[in-house]
C-alpha cells in the first residue's frame, strides 16, 4: 500500500497531538476556580503549581530532544504522550500541594517532549521551503487545544464533575498512541507506504541543502553546538518571546475572571476567538515564509516572518495597554488575538531554525535546549505577575513582554547573520 502525501499524514498526526497537549494544560486554570476551592488552596497556590510545571517542562524540553534523537521519533512521541496522559489523569487524585505538585511536575515532563519531537520529525519529513508550513500547521494545535479547550472542559465539567474531567482527558492522549504507530513505522528513507515521488522530494532536497545524515551518526555535545554563535541566537529569541504565548495560556482566564468579572462559562464563550486568530497565524505565516523562500532565499523568508509577526505581538500589546478599559472585555479578546496571530505567525520559524542550522542527529538536543530556555523566562513572568496581581495592574508585565518583542527579534538578526547549515 502507498499512501499519497504521507508527511502530511504524519503532521496531522502530531497537530492532533498537540491539541490533546493544550486541551490537558489548559484544564488547569479552567478548573482551578473549584479545583482550588475543593482542595483549600488560592491563588499563590496556583501560581506555585504552575511554576511547578514549569520547571519541570523546562527541564524536560533539553532531556526530551536528546532522547528523540537517541531513540527516534516514533518511540519518542509515544514516550511523551503516555507520561503526560497518564499524570492529567493522575489530577483526580491530588488531595493537597504536594500531591498535585508531583502531577503538575509529570504533566510537565511529559508534555515538553512534544516540541523537540515535532521539529525533528519536520526536519526529517519536510523539505526546507515547508518547514515553516509544517510546523505552522503543528503550533495551529495549540491554537485550536484552546479553541475546543473551554467547550470541551466547561461540557464535561458540568457534566461529571472536574475528577472524571481529568480522567477522560488522559484517556484521550493514550487512544492517539494507536494510530501513531500504526502509521508511522520508519522514517522517510524506509517506509514502506511512501510514494517513490514523495522519498525523492525529500531525499533529494537534503542532497540539494547539504542535509544528508550519515548513519548512525551521533548529536553534536552541546559543547560543540554551543560553541557556535548562530544557536545563541536561538536561545536568546526563544527566551525573550516565549513569556507571550505562556501569559495567555497561563493567566488569561484568570485575567479575564478577575478584570472583567468572567465565569467559567463566559470565558468558554470567548476565549476561543483570540486562539483561533491565533491558529490562522500559524498557517498563514507558514504559506507567507514558502513564498517568500521561493521568490528569495531561506534567510530573508525566515526572517521576514519573524519580524511582521514580532510587528502584531507589539501593535496587540501596545492597544491593549492604551485602549482596553475595564468594561470592554471584547476588546482585549481582539487585540489577545492580534498578539496571538503575530506570536505564532513568527513562532514557526524560530523553531524550525534548528533544522535550517544543523544535521538531524543534532537538531533535537539544540531544540530541546532552546525549548528549556524558552521555559525560563516564563517561568519568571509567573513569578513576576503573581506578585503585582493582588490589587495591582497588568500594565507593567505588558510593557516587560512588548520589550522583550524587540530583544528577541535583535537576538536573530546580530547572532544569525545568515541562515544556513553550520554543522
């Protein structure tokens, strides 16, 4: 049997993937209103469990890319996925902080393999020009895990309470593991339901791009890696532009609740507008860099996408500080989504510069790493906004983040002077 567009297969895979990854995480501040209040815990409690995941996420971004690229991708992502199903299970039984600290801390562990996971197998299934599309397409599911998120999570809350919420949702991530493997078996070079065509698109782009990984050839150490300049440019822009998606996905509905005076329900109704808009971003800004990269050159698409994205987070965020007032909750909905739009119009392709920088075997543990950097700074944010949140404003961790913006577009351009293999 042939199947026609495998990659595609594949991506749709790891989308489905990442919108159960999103709809697990964002339970958790769905539910903390009577999740906190059946456990005795506030809102301190609550940032603390999300620095929790936190660290252990950031930790598990570096540890997952090695061993995606020790074991592979098809081993890797069941690893992942069965670690982060079974602890949004294991939330039913939390009975206290330390209890729900150690399923905070395995939800965290298992859900940062999914990242390093997805740029490795977009390095290994897409040719260079769709990369960006490909893994537009992959962060569109987080987009769309937020969208669904609040129907999904608000209907089986009201319907059988936030324990069985949190079974049913780790169920979910354990069924995805099935046709998983049955549809990934190998990788491009062996696989046996691939179109000769489709093997030649991809092997031969490699040859064309000087991407051909020798067998059994091992990651770089990340020494090595680092003793280059060009992955510091990575590392620098995934830690100044990460804390934007992590405010949103974090501290949103809670935002909302405690600004606007949303319910539940009512945070359901319209949180999803701002992840849609940011799920068209995702996409659009993969079809806008293979555009580009056709009519000029890999640098100036990949770069051009980085900066009218970096341009929308910093035009929402700017509107939001000067014209959201405390009764127009609509407003912030529009202008979270222009931020979104912009933050994964640009996201694709910050992620995807591992693959543009180096060799397979080394791709995973420089994203890994990226992604355990990138888990810092919001890590500090949390911190940073639960400390101004009683009785204070939004405003100053809002002018922290637009500044960030800059920083990070800077870090690409001094320290990647030119896209392109190194190693």
């Amino acid at each position: 049997m042939k199947l026609k567009g495998l990659r595609w297969w594949i991506i749709g895979l790891i989308f489905v993937a990442t919108v159960i990854n999103y709809i697990d995480r964002t339970a958790f501040a769905l539910l903390w209103p009577q999740m906190g209040e059946d456990l005795g815990m506030d809102n301190s409690d609550y940032a603390l469990m999300l620095n929790i995941f936190m660290v252990t996420y950031a930790a598990s971004k570096f540890l997952s890319g090695r061993l995606y690229d020790k074991i592979g991708t098809r081993i890797g992502f069941v690893v992942s996925i069965i670690v982060w199903s079974a602890a949004a299970a294991f939330h039913a039984l939390a009975r206290g902080v330390v209890s729900l600290s150690i399923v905070r801390g395995l939800l965290g562990l298992g859900e940062a393999g999914l990242w390093p996971g997805a740029v490795k197998s977009n390095g290994e299934w897409f040719p260079v020009k769709q990369r960006a599309l490909a893994q537009g397409i992959f962060n569109a599911g987080a987009s769309i895990g937020n969208v669904v998120a609040p129907v999904i999570i608000v209907f089986l809350y009201a319907q059988f309470g936030w324990k069985s919420t949190y079974i049913i949702l780790g169920a979910l991530g354990l069924i995805w593991v099935i046709p998983w493997l049955i549809l990934n078996k190998s990788k491009p070079e062996q696989h046996p339901w691939i179109t000769e065509n489709e093997r030649d698109l991809i092997l031969n782009d490699r040859i064309a791009n000087n991407d051909v990984a020798v067998e059994g050839a091992k990651s770089l150490s990340v020494v090595k890696i680092l003793s280059y300049k060009q992955p510091w440019g990575i590392l620098l822009c995934r830690f100044f532009i990460e804390p934007i998606w992590w405010f949103f996905a974090g501290w949103m509905p809670i935002y909302l609740n405690s600004k606007f005076g949303l319910s539940i329900e009512e945070i359901g109704k319209t949180m999803w507008i701002s992840y849609l808009m940011a799920a068209a971003g995702g996409i659009l800004g993969g079809y806008f860099t293979e555009a580009i990269i056709k009519r000029t050159s890999v640098d100036f698409g990949r770069k051009a996408s980085i900066v009218l994205g970096s341009l929308l987070i910093i035009i929402g965020f700017v509107s939001i500080i000067m014209f959201v007032s405390d009764s127009n909750y609509m407003m912030f909905i529009y202008l979270a989504g222009v931020a979104l739009f912009g933050f994964q119009f640009a996201i694709g392709n910050i992620q995807t510069l591992s693959s543009d920088l180096f060799k397979g075997p080394s791709v995973g543990t420089l994203a890994g790493l990226a992604g355990t950097v990138a888990a810092i700074s919001p890590i500090i944010m949390n911190w940073f906004i639960g400390e101004i949140t009683d009785g204070g404003s939004y405003t100053p961790a809002f002018v922290a983040i637009t500044i960030s913006v800059v920083l990070a577009v800077l870090s690409v351009y001094i320290l990647i002077r030119k896209i392109r293999l190194v190693a």
